[in-house]
C-alpha cells in the first residue's frame, strides 16, 4: 500500500526503520486474528455487526449520494435504521463504510487498512520517541507495538484500534510541541482538533481526559517558566491545580462529566455490565455506590485491578492467560522506580511523566470501576497500557542493554 511505503520512507535514518515491515505485518496479522476469534471462537461480535451495517450505508452512497451525506449530518434514522441509538456506534459505522466503499464491502480488507491506520499513529509516535530516547529504543518499541493484549484490540476493525491511531497521533503534535522539537501551526492545531473531535465521538471519556493532561501540561510548564520551579512537589502541585480547574472546564463539554452525574454514570455502567458477566470473570466491588464514600473505598481495589489483573489462573479461560502473565510483568518491573526519569536539567519530562502517570492512573480507575468485566476491561485499557508500559520500560537498565546491542 502507498501509506504504508510512505511511512517507510519517511523512517528513513531513524535506527527503528529496519523493524518496520516486521511489525507492520505482526499487526496485520493480529487484525486478521480478531476477525477469525471473532469467526470461530466468539460466533459473531461486533466487528462483524459494523461491517454489515457499514456495508448498509454503502449501498446507500451508491444508490442515494445526497440521502448519505444527510445521514452522515443528521444521522436521521428515518434515512437508515442502523440498528443502534448509541451515537459513537453510529458514527464509527460512518467512517467503516467509506472503507466499504472502495474495499468493494470486503471484510478482511477493511479489516488490513484499519491495522494500518492504528499502525501509522504508533509509528510517528514511536520516531518521536526513538529521536528522544535514543538508548531506549527496545522499551519505545515492546511499549507501543508489542504488549500482546494492546497489540491484539487496537488491530482490525475495532473501535479500539481507530482509537489508539488518534491518541497517538495527538500526542505526537503535542510532544513535538512541548519538547520544542517542532511548534505547533495553524494547520497542525486545526488537525489536532479534528482529531479530538473524532476521539469525542467514539471514546468521549478519553477524550476528555486528555485534554485535561494535555493542557495542564501546558499550563504547568509555562508557570514552572515564570515561577522556575524545578522541584517534583512544585511541579506536582501545579499539575494537580491545573487539572482541577481543567476539569471543571470540560464538564461543560459533556452531561456525562458533571460533577453531579459521573459517579451516577460510573455506577449505572458497573451495573448494566454486571447483570450480563459472569461472577469470576469480573472485578467484585464492595457496594458500589454513586457518592464519594463508596467510591473512594472501592479505589484501591480498582486501581490494582485496573493495572494487574486478571490474575494467571484467576479464570479458567485461556482469553485470560495472556493478560494474566502481562500484569505479572508490570508487577515486576514496577519496582524500578518511575521517577528516576525525573532527574533532567529543565524538568519538562517531568510534567511529562506527571501527566502520563495521572492520565493512567485516572483512566485505569474509571475504567474499572464502570467496566469490572474483565475481557472489557482488558480491551478498553488500551487506551492507556503502552504508556503506562513506556513509563516503567523507559530506563530499566536490562533493557538499555539489549538495546545496545540490538540498535548499535
């Protein structure tokens, strides 16, 4: 494909480069992986259901152009009966069937472009990277492109995998930003925004809340600038100040963020998602209720939960497994502590490492306290997982080692 040569290309003198066709064909090849799960283990899904639907919307472009561009404003059902009222379902059905368009409806090709889609914002993300961390190289590339689970749902026609092409993608303008590597344009800032409110439609939360770390990064080091604070509680302080008011702004955004919804939110999720899981497929909370006290004593569990479980052995599924042993591995390399990439001379990967840390963190929780089911929990978490891999990577001495001898 001429994207994909095109990425190729633009690798060109980065030590990543001669990894590139490797992983682009491991991520093709996990897309195609989630089609035939989906086909033989889990009859059915809705990777399936988006296909047919966008293929609905398809034979309407054809049949009645101006009736599709309507839809795609409107949204109007008495156009199309889609089969679903859930807006960010609607609106990736939307984007599918453009694919559908020109793939002449075939599944296993829509399937390939969005693996490359997904790919494509992780690999900008990982050049930015490799230039920064050059003795980091391995961690770059294990974090984003081979955390199984994450390698897995963010591949194929997912939701998850258009997901994590946009947060990349995001991320990569802004880091090129903040490390003054390359300022930010009118175009550039008009793209991030498109970004975003694509984001909004099929994932409002992580949206949301990357805003909120994005630009309280943002305000934390202009004030660090003005005030030439460089000491990690200063800069915490600021962040956490920041992201308060931050907070608050983006309530208006959304009736979800209220402050006087969203623990009623997190509560009717848990509950909706409980009625349909399995007692030991899932996160069991403590009476979990839409008020603080019942909320702030079931945080510790959701935290652990969200990061380390499930547990190896903790179901008898083997879906399971493979999540189980990847916990296992945060566990170990957690010990090696996050903050020693703290010690720079102006403190910028500081607020960096601040707000990826609040980012997972926050995420994490909300995640699994309104989604304890854990296969959901372990799908929606990759919205996170690589930079929360990244953080505890980054630096680890066995690694830098490897990737001596590997890049150099």
């Amino acid at each position: 494909m001429a994207l994909s040569w095109r990425l190729y290309v633009k690798s060109a003198g980065s030590a990543i480069k001669r990894y590139f066709w490797p992983l682009l064909l491991i991520k093709c090849l996990a897309g195609i992986a989630v089609g035939l799960m989906y086909t033989y283990y889990y009859p059915g899904g809705d990777t399936f259901v988006f296909h047919e639907r966008a293929g609905e919307l398809a034979v309407l472009a054809r049949a009645d152009i101006k009736a599709y561009l309507t839809f795609w404003v409107t949204s109007d059902q008495g156009i199309i009966d889609l089969g679903y009222t859930w807006s960010p379902n609607i609106f990736f059905i939307k984007i599918v069937s453009l694919f559908s368009l020109f793939t002449g409806h075939n599944y296993w090709l829509t399937s390939l472009y969005f693996s490359l889609i997904s790919f494509s914002g992780l690999w900008h993300l990982a050049l930015l990277l490799s230039r920064q961390w050059s003795q980091n190289l391995l961690a770059v590339l294990l974090a984003l492109f081979c955390v199984p689970t994450v390698l897995f749902w963010s591949s194929g026609l997912t939701k998850e995998s258009l997901t994590l092409a946009l947060i990349a993608s995001i991320l990569f303008t802004f880091l090129n930003d903040f490390l003054d590597i390359k300022k930010i344009t009118f175009l550039g800032f008009l793209k991030v925004f498109l970004l975003f409110v694509v984001l909004w439609q099929i994932r409002y939360y992580y949206a949301g809340l990357l805003i909120v770390v994005i630009f309280a990064s943002w305000v934390t080091r202009y004030i660090k600038t003005i005030l030439r604070k460089e000491h990690l509680a200063g800069l915490l302080s600021i962040f956490c100040f920041s992201c308060f008011i931050l907070f608050f702004a983006v309530s208006f955004l959304h009736p979800n963020f209220c402050m006087s919804r969203i623990l009623e939110v997190i509560v009717e999720n848990h509950d909706a998602i409980i009625m349909r899981s399995r007692p030991r497929g899932m996160i069991i909370f403590s009476e979990l209720q839409p008020d603080i006290v019942s909320i702030t004593k079931n945080l510790p569990l959701a935290f652990f939960s969200a990061f380390f479980r499930p547990f190896i052995g903790e179901n008898a599924s083997l879906i399971y497994l493979i999540p189980g042993f990847e916990g296992l591995a945060l566990m170990v390399l957690a010990p090696w502590s996050i903050f020693q990439k703290q010690v720079q001379p102006d403190g910028r990967l500081s607020i960096l490492i601040i707000a990826t840390i609040a980012y997972c963190i926050i995420l994490g929780c909300f995640l699994a306290l309104s989604a304890p089911n854990f296969g959901a929990l372990v799908r929606y978490r990759i919205g996170f997982m690589p930079f929360l891999y990244l953080l505890v990577m980054v630096n680890n001495p066995w690694l830098k080692k490897q990737s001596e001898r590997m890049f150099h």
